[in-house]
C-alpha cells in the first residue's frame, strides 16, 4: 500500500529521492524520474442532483465528509511539497465524490493499519486508501467498488535476485510490507505456506509501519524485495529516479479496490451512486489520465 509523510519520515522518503523535487540531472547516473502532475489544476466536478438527493438529511445539512487515508502511497494518495496537502489519485476521486454529492470534503491522513479500525469507531465517515476488497474487511467495514488491483514485488535495479510474483520464486527469500495491507496480513503469509508445502524454505515476510520504511528496507540491502500495489510501486520507483523498479510478470491476485464506509452507512448508496456517476460521464478517465492510473485499474463494476 501507499508515501510522503511529515517530520523524519519526510526527510527520510526525500534522501532515497521519493520525492515531489524531480529534477533528474541533480541525480547523476540514476534514471530519469517522473513528473508529479500539477495538484492546483482540479478536473471540474459538478453536483449530481440524483445522487445528492440520497444522502442523509443530518450529512446533508452538515455539509461536509471526513475520508481518511494513509498518504504515503503514490501515486494514490501523498503529501504535496507542503507536507499538509494530500494530493493524488484518491485524494482528487474522494473530493470528486464529495462534489457529486454536494458536499465538501475533508482528507484526514492516518496510519494505514488505523483507518479501518478508527472508521468502525465512528471517527470518519468513509475511507480510500487503495484498500483491497476482502472478506476479512468486510466483515467490519462495508465497501464501493472504484478501482481493481493486483500485487506486484519491488526489487533492486536490474532484479539481481530475478525474483517475480510467482510465489514459488519467492521462497526463501526476505520480502517487506506494510503493516495491515493485504499483502501482510494475507498473501505473504499463503505463499509462505505454499513454499514449504513444495518442500522449499519459506518466504520471510518483513513487516513495516509504512511504505517509507518498506521503501527504505529495500533500498539497504536488507530485504530482497518490497510486495505491494503493483501500479504503486510501477509509479514510486520512476518518482524515485529508478532506486527500485517493478519486477517482470503478471500481477497477483487481482481484485476490486474499495471506498470503505462503516458497516450499515446510511451513506453508501449515495457514494455508490456518485461513483458510477463518475465513471458515466468520463471523469473517472480524466483522474486516472492526470496520475498515471492504467486502465486495467478501472473498475468492471463501479458502485458495486
């Protein structure tokens, strides 16, 4: 999951060159890095009145949503040069949403393994951070389908390792994660048993507090690959000016990407009716345009 963060966390992401500063001749042998798309130039968004009419009376009249995310995740959601303004992919699609509805809304940045917890705590009204959809989650939470996704693994410049998301080519091997993704919690710990079930040494899992720290792990030497989004890590290791790269092969396990609302919201219809409002009218191919979101991201089932 998700990297741009405050403080220590900051000035460490900006030592490895994961930054927003992305002037490659200043990175003498490194390949040349992306430009982050201009945050201030918005895709115009107007009030759909079908959809407002379904949101709550007490919401409605409040005016505004709080959607929480772990922005440290690019190019989803991650601090401008500011350290205080999320921008990116879900950032703009959840105030695209709020727009639709005709409400305002605002980005809370949290840990990532905090969100679902605090939102099932009633301390937000909705969430987006690249949360995959999975029966554990929605246990808790219940989810609107916006984007797909699938697991890649991060690895060294030119993968020395020749490591790739077959699992099996994993074994043995040290891969990080961050702390209450999918990969963490669920695939890592799979492959792991389907490496010994083959008869070969386990995969060993590294677990991180945030993508920073997994991005850091892997650019020390000490671990041998990062597993997360693999459009998030495509996009991070081009903004790092090519300190890691995305290893060759289809992605892994690949399913939808959900808002995440507490269980029973009053909310979620009119969020589902925004969503597939969005995609109706093409915004949704203007956002994923602007941060370099592939179409094979886009939702076979939006609103679902």
């Amino acid at each position: 999951m998700k990297n741009l963060v405050t403080g220590a966390a900051a000035a460490a992401v900006l030592a490895v060159g994961l930054s927003a500063c992305t002037n490659a001749s200043t990175d003498t042998g490194s390949k040349s890095k992306v430009d982050l798309p201009d945050a201030s130039e918005k895709v115009a968004v107007e009030t759909d009145d079908a959809a407002a009419a379904l949101v709550p009376a007490d919401i409605a009249s409040k005016g505004t949503i709080s959607v929480a995310m772990d922005a440290s995740y690019p190019p989803f959601q991650m601090f401008a040069e500011d350290n205080k303004t999320i921008i990116g992919f879900d950032a703009e699609f959840a105030t695209a949403v709020g727009e639709r509805l005709g409400l305002e809304v605002e980005l809370v940045n949290a840990g990532f393994d905090s969100i679902l917890p605090g939102l099932a705590a009633g301390r937000y009204d909705m969430a987006e951070s690249s949360f995959s959809v999975t029966p554990e989650r929605q246990q808790t939470v219940d989810f609107v389908d916006y984007l797909q996704g699938g697991a890649g693994i991060a690895v060294a410049p030119g993968n020395p390792k020749n490591l790739s998301m077959d699992p099996l080519v994993l074994c043995g091997h040290k891969i990080a994660a961050q702390k209450g993704t999918t990969q963490a919690i669920e695939q890592l710990p799979d492959i792991a048993k389907m490496c010994t079930d083959a008869g070969k040494p386990a995969v060993e899992p590294e677990l991180f507090p945030s993508q920073n720290d997994a991005i850091l792990a892997l650019n020390s030497g000490r671990v041998d690959g990062m597993m997360a989004d693999s459009t998030a890590v495509s996009y991070q290791g081009a903004l790092s000016g090519g300190k890691f790269e995305l290893a060759p092969g289809d992605i892994y396990e690949a399913r939808p990407t959900g808002i995440a609302l507490p269980k029973g919201s009053p909310l979620k219809e009119a969020v589902s009716a925004a969503v597939k409002s969005l995609y109706d009218d093409g915004t949704v191919n203007k956002l994923a345009a602007k941060w370099d979101i592939p179409d094979s991201n886009l939702s076979p089932t939006p609103g679902a």
